[in-house]
C-alpha cells in the first residue's frame, strides 16, 4: 500500500473512531495533527509528518478527560481497526496507522 493509500484509509478510520466516541457517549476535538515536517517539532520521523497520526481531545459530560485511561475504549477500537494506539505507549490521545515500522 502506498503512503497516500496508507493517509487514505488513516483518514476513514477516524471517521469511524469519531462515530464510534459519539456512539459511547463521548465529545471530541482535535488535537495534534499534521505536522510540517520542515518545521523541527518533536520526532523527526513521527506519523504526523506523514499524516498518519492525529492526537484527540476527549470530553464527557463537558469534562476534558486527560488519561490515557480514559481512551482506552477508543484505544482499543482503533486497535480492532488495525491502527496503533498511543495508549501502549504512554500518549493515550495518539492514534496512528503504521507505516514503515512507526507507530
């Protein structure tokens, strides 16, 4: 798959997550996405720079829920998706698809 097939699917697969968080109840807004990668900010390879990564802001109830605790149902959902979660390590709001052995 190409990187541009690869920043296709990225994109459908947060259109489910956001339905799928809405669905549970949640609200989100985003967070971190892409990232210019001629701008030195944060890893030099992150999926971000290849708009293969987003960061969400997670709300119920008005309330900023900050852990990655708290993502762990969309975590894992995106997971069933075939996307990496932050979660695993250590940065809940990161949701990315792998690409060349970056999550």
């Amino acid at each position: 798959m190409t990187l541009r097939q690869k920043q296709s699917r990225f994109v459908h697969m947060i259109a489910l997550l956001i339905l799928h968080a809405e669905a549970l109840g949640y609200e989100l807004t985003f967070g971190d996405g892409y990232r210019d990668p001629r701008v030195p900010y944060g890893h030099p390879e992150s999926l971000h720079k290849h708009r293969l990564a987003h960061d969400l802001n997670l709300f119920q109830d008005g309330i900023y829920l900050m852990t990655t605790a708290a993502h762990e149902p969309l975590g894992l959902y995106w997971e069933s998706l075939g996307g990496a979660w932050g979660g695993r390590f250590n940065d809940g709001n990161h949701y990315s698809l792998e690409h060349e052995g970056m999550r």
